[in-house]
C-alpha cells in the first residue's frame, strides 16, 4: 500500500510518500515541499498547491491519501490558509477515487513517537528511524507529511490500513488495485 501524506499550509505544505511492505515494514518513497510565496495572489497560491498535490497523486500512484486534520488555533489567519489547503487535498483524493484519511496532530505524534505531546525533532527523529533515512528529513514539514503517512498506515480501522491488508493474500491485493484503477479511470474530470 502507498500513501500520500498532506501536512497542510499555505506558505508550506509538506508532502510524503510512504510504503507499506510485508511485516508493516516502512520505506520512504519522495518527500517534499509545495512552496507559494506571501506576495502571490491567494487564488494563485490554492491553484499552484492544488496542483501539486494532484501532480503527486499521480506521478507516485499512491493508494490513499492522508491529511493533518485542521484544529483551532489562536491566529485565524493561519488556520485559514491550512483548512484552505486541506480541503484542496481532499478534493484531489476525490477526484482520484481514492481513500481518504483525517489525523489530528496528536494522533500523528502518538503513532510514531508514542506520546501526543512530542515535539518537532521528536517527530523528525523517529521518522528517520522508522523509513530507515540517514538525516532527519527537512523542513518539519516534510517530516509530518512522512509522518501522517506512517499514522495512516498504522492505525486500525483507516481505509487500506491496519489488520486487514496485512491479511490480504497477493491475489486479494492484486484485485485491489485492480479495482482502484478502475475507479481512478472512471473519476478523471476532463479539463480545458
């Protein structure tokens, strides 16, 4: 299984591709950022990450999709432009026909760091560990996006994850995937 991971912003939006293997086995397959600079047209900046993170979807083949849930914060400006840009990750996953998974922060840090509270390098550094990456991925971005990717994977009960597709036989993943690119090809949206 192949996730994209969306840590989402609107100056900086993290992006993560991560593979399941047997044994829940992990390996990073891109990590990356989507950059708009402050002075651009906000409907320039959407336009630009939206199509990035589609670009993504499809340059990488992934198999679901996986996007920090948006939480209140003090500065509503800021929280703005990442609800923004996590409906733009939402949309894309849609338009793929792909599943779709919402982790709060907490869960994230909880999933690959064992507590809800760590920090930033905490995260970074069991990020490394667990892709097996020789440096911390950069910027704490790229870091989280990996990190939504793990969680999803991770955790029981999110669609492609968990207990059932490490139960999956070969021929069972095979129709899967089947089935996902039947669905890929009868949700692409014509554009002019």
């Amino acid at each position: 299984m192949r996730v994209l991971g969306v840590d989402p912003g609107l100056t900086r939006c993290g992006l993560g591709v991560v593979d399941s293997g047997p044994r829940r086995t992990l390996s990073a397959v891109a990590v990356g950022v989507l950059r708009t600079p402050t002075d651009m047209p906000i409907q320039q900046r959407l336009l630009t990450i939206s199509a990035g993170i589609e670009e993504w979807i499809v340059t990488h083949d992934v198999d679901a999709v996986a996007v920090e849930r948006v939480f209140a914060q003090h500065n509503v400006s800021s929280v703005m432009g990442t609800a923004q840009v996590a409906g733009l990750a939402m949309v894309a996953a849609a338009r793929a026909g792909l599943p779709l998974g919402m982790h709060t922060p907490s869960e994230v840090k909880a999933a690959v760091t064992g507590s809800g509270r760590a920090d930033k390098p905490q995260v970074q550094e069991m990020v490394r560990r667990i892709l097996r990456l020789a440096e911390r991925p950069q910027p704490a971005d790229a870091a989280d996006a990996l990190a939504l990717a793990v969680c999803h994977l991770w955790r029981a009960g999110t669609p492609g994850a968990g207990a059932a597709s490490r139960a999956a036989t070969p021929a069972q993943e095979a129709w899967a995937r089947a089935e996902l690119a039947a669905r890929r090809t009868r949700s692409v949206i014509p554009t002019r």
